[in-house]
C-alpha cells in the first residue's frame, strides 16, 4: 500500500524527488554527452541529487543515479578531451 505523499516529512519527500530525479538526469546525461556543456551539467546535477537524497535515505535509486550520472560525466569528459585534442 502506497502512502500519502503530503503526509510524509517534507525533508523525506525531497529525498524521494531527488531519489526518481538522480537517474532521470543521468539518463539524460549519457543521451546529451556529445554536448560537453549540456551533458557535464545535467552529470552534475545528477551526482548531486543523488548525493542529497542519500543522506536522508538510502534508495536503490539514488544509488543508480549517482552511477548513472559518474558514468555520463565520464563519458562527456572523454568525449570533450577527443573534441580538443583531435580536431583539424
């Protein structure tokens, strides 16, 4: 049985949103990375979110997001480096 969002702490219902939009921008991320700018950012966003949220509390989801997320921002960085060093 589901609960009541609105009867939930709102320190709690900010975990939960950061908790679903952590994966949401690291998805986004890994679609975005060949844009280094749009891409490092929405990475960014991601691993912080996570990170918040896994303070308050430790989700599954959160967990993935922030692995989603390191992994977009590693992929926009190596694409930024090729970008630099291999354009004629």
């Amino acid at each position: 049985m589901q609960t009541d969002p609105a009867s939930l702490d709102p320190e709690l219902r900010n975990a939960r949103f950061f908790a679903i939009a952590s994966p949401a921008l690291g998805l986004l991320s890994l679609c975005i990375s060949i844009i280094p700018v749009c891409g490092g950012v929405a990475s960014v966003l991601g691993i912080i979110l996570g990170y918040v949220s896994l303070k308050t509390e430790h989700s599954r989801s959160a967990v993935a997001g922030v692995s989603i997320s390191m992994l977009g921002l590693l992929i926009t960085i190596t694409y930024t480096v090729f970008l630099l060093f291999f354009k004629k």
